[in-house]
C-alpha cells in the first residue's frame, strides 16, 4: 500500500529535512522541501508509483523512478516541487477514450467482388435460410458453407436441409462424430460415412472441427480430457486417408489467440477482451499454442494428399511469418480469415504483403450466423484505405486501417482460391455472375 496523507497526497519524506505538501487541483500537489541547501537529497515516497514531478525554481521535470527522486534544495530558499498524480480511479475495463481525429471514412456497402464464404454455422440462424440469402445477394456474396457441430448433436443431414433452401448457395459441410474412432473399427465407419455425406448430401468440406489443446470435440461433450483424440491420433487414420482420398478439405480451428496462453495480468494485451470471453482464456492442463500446432503439421506430413483450411488464420494472426512458414512447409495447408479482421487491421501493411504473396492459400470466411455490418466491416478492411477507425464492440486499445488490397489479390481472397478447393462454390460463382446487379 502507498503512504497516503490526509490530504490524499503520497507521503513525502527526505532525511534530515522538513516536507510539507499541499493539494494544487485535482491531480497535483505542491511539496516544500527544506533541508541543508545547496545540496541533493532523496525525496521518497515508497510504493508510490506514476508521479511526475516538476522543480519549480529550477524550472526543470525530474523523472520519478521506483518511489524516490533526486532533487536540489537551492542555495537561499527551500525546494519548491510539483508532484502530478495520475487521475486515481480510471479503471482499465471502463476507460473508453473518444478519438478526436477525424479522418476520410469509406462506406463499403458490398463487396467489390463476388465472395465465397466457407466458413459458417447457420443452423445457430434464428432467421428462415431465404433471409440469408437476400443478405448473400445484397452483399455480393455468392456462396456460404455452414458447418454444423457434432458436439451438440448435429448431423450432416440437417446442414444438408438447411442448405436446400438456397440449392448450389448454401453448400453443407459434413458434421464428423469424432468418439468413433474410439471404438473398434470406428474410424473406418467414419471414413464410410464421409463418403456417403458427399454422396447423398453433397458435403463439400468437413465442417469445423476444433482442438483448443484437449483434442477434438465429442458430441455432446466437449473434448474428452481422459482419452483425448488429437489430430495427429493414429486412431483416426483411417478417415484421413478417407478425407484425402474424396479431396475433401477439412476446416481445422486449432488455437486460439496467442493472448489466451499467456497470463492474464498487466503485461496481456488482451486484458479487456478475455475478461469479457473467459472461456477463451486457456484452462490448465491443455496443450500450449505451438504443441497443437505441431501435431496438426504432423498430420499434414503423414498425409499430403489431405487439405486443411486453418480456421482463423490458424489462431496465429498476430505472427504472419509463423503461418507464412507454415505455409511454406504444408502445401495442403489453406488459412482462412474469420473472425480475424480486426488482427489484419492492426498492421495493415505487412498483412497485405502477406495476403500478395499468399492469395492462393487463402480463403475468406466469416464464423457462426455473421450479420450484414460484420461482413460489410471485414470488406472495408479488406478493401479501404481508411486510417484509425474502430470495429464494433471493440475490445482492444488500437484502432484499424484498411489494406488497401488491390483487385487481383481481392479476387483471389474472396473467391478465386475457395472455387479450386470447392467445385461447387465455383459454380455457384458462375450462376451468381449471371443474376447480379451490382450493388454499387
Ligand atoms: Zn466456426
């Protein structure tokens, strides 16, 4: 605890002298120092922290260290000081500051080019999937992919209906019961019931599967900490195999954002943000970020045929050399944008180099029922050259600039790259082509 006085000043002291202090407005006080003079005393108050103080006679400011400073008491009169005290009881989870800059602020309305978003989860939509579909063609995006959850009991069967309602737009992805390959011969069954999703109803992906460091999710439970089956499992083998085979790439969400492994204190740059998400805050005993990582590279190597879309940008935005390497090394390995563009935004300009070089290996994707101005902002990310703005809800202290894409590379991004790994998202970009007005 600091010393305080009555008055709520810090308590000054300096040997063999006599401080007296006084309140000069809110956040200052003014402090007398008299001692022998001509001569340098420590002036302490321990424990006292973000002080900055001014020498008034000698009209110079002194930097405040660990609880003291070095100060001159002047040949004829005693120190004269003014110590400035932070306001006391701002806290970091209220603290909202109002940017007076203002700068020009670019309305992106729909996306320049058509989109393929193979990223999704709309059996969550409270809305009838026709609705979506006018939000698709208002938005200038021709295809959706909707992963359903095993782990809450959904079947590819029901993504199937779902995207029946908007045949060749919404395209299903096949939901995996991942406890299979516990048992005997499960993956096997696995490996069947992949073909027949494609087959009886057009699966074309393998909907997102998570491991946030326990292994894949089980239905219905979470992931299973007792026997938990990583991506690299021999155990599922036989459905990889499977995967690669049918050319079907899997959407893989595999960490999280760095900030969520690292201690949840003052020095976490996601301090607010994970206080409002617990649950993205890394719980004891799971593996760290690069251990899952790592064992969902082991998988690629054993199975080059296989593609896998890392969601999120392999949870490994904030190191685009990291997933750049990755890249590099995995030539089945895709990273695919959700949820992310706010960690684009923050270094726009090494991300779009990044997004230059990589336009072939990247996929754009949104996460769970995303709303009209959630997409609208991920194009103004994309797309503007805007300055310091702010996203929605915005939990982190920097603002967002646009990168300023060029065409070619939006294209790719946006749909060029999904209509190779996706051949259905390919025609529906062709159908698109043909019924659009364009929205600006
Ligand atoms: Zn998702």
């Amino acid at each position: 605890m600091t010393a305080r006085t009555s008055s709520g000043a810090p308590e000054f002291r300096a040997e063999g002298c006599t401080v007296s202090t006084e309140p000069y407005g809110r956040h200052a006080h003014l402090v007398t120092v008299d001692g022998p003079r001509g001569e340098q005393v420590l002036l302490k108050a321990p424990g006292w922290r973000h002080t900055v103080i001014t020498d008034l006679v000698r009209k110079e400011h002194l930097t405040w260290g660990e609880g003291e400073v070095m100060i001159r008491i002047p040949e004829g009169r005693a120190a004269w000081l003014m110590a400035f005290t932070p306001p006391p009881e701002v806290s970091v989870f209220d603290y909202a500051p109002t940017p007076q800059l203002r700068t020009p602020q670019t309305e992106v309305s729909c996306a320049r080019f058509p989109v393929v978003d193979v990223h999704a989860h709309l059996t969550l939509d409270e809305e009838q999937p026709g609705q979506r579909l006018g939000l698709m063609r208002e938005l200038n995006i021709a295809a959706v992919v909707t992963s359903s959850f095993a782990d809450r009991g959904e079947t590819t069967a029901g993504s199937a209906e779902l995207a029946r309602a908007a045949p060749g737009r919404l395209l299903p992805a096949a939901t995996v019961d991942w406890s299979s390959a516990r048992r005997r011969g499960g993956a096997e069954r696995m490996a069947e019931s992949l073909a027949s999703d494609v087959r009886e109803h057009g699966a074309v992906l393998i909907g997102e599967l998570h491991d946030k460091g326990f292994g894949v999710d089980d239905p219905g439970t979470g992931p299973v900490p007792e026997d938990p089956l990583f991506l690299d499992d021999p155990r599922l083998d036989p459905f990889w195999e499977a995967a690669a085979a049918l050319r079907l790439p899997a959407i893989v969400h595999c960490g999280d954002e760095l900030a969520a492994y690292e201690p949840w204190d003052s020095r976490n740059e996601a301090l607010v943000r994970l206080f409002r998400k617990p649950w993205a805050r890394r719980r004891p005993g799971s593996l760290g970020h690069g251990e899952v990582h790592e064992r969902r590279d082991r998988l690629l190597k054993r199975f080059p045929g296989l593609t896998v879309i890392a969601a999120h940008i392999d949870g490994s935005g904030e190191r685009l050399d990291t997933v750049e390497e990755r890249l590099r090394l995995h030539p089945g390995l895709f990273v695919e944008l959700g949820a992310c563009h706010h960690v684009l935004a923050r270094q726009p300009r090494h991300a779009a180099r990044f997004l230059d070089r990589w336009r072939d290996r990247v996929v754009f994707g949104g996460d769970r029922v995303q709303d009209r101005a959630t997409y609208r902002e991920q194009f103004r990310v994309l797309e503007s050259d805007d300055d310091a703005f702010h996203y929605r809800g915005r939990q982190d202290p920097w603002p967002a600039y646009g990168l300023a894409l060029p065409d070619d590379v939006l294209r790719a991004v946006y749909s060029g790259t999904a209509a190779r790994l996706v051949p259905a998202a390919a025609e529906a970009l062709i159908r698109h082509e043909e019924e659009r007005t364009p929205c600006r």
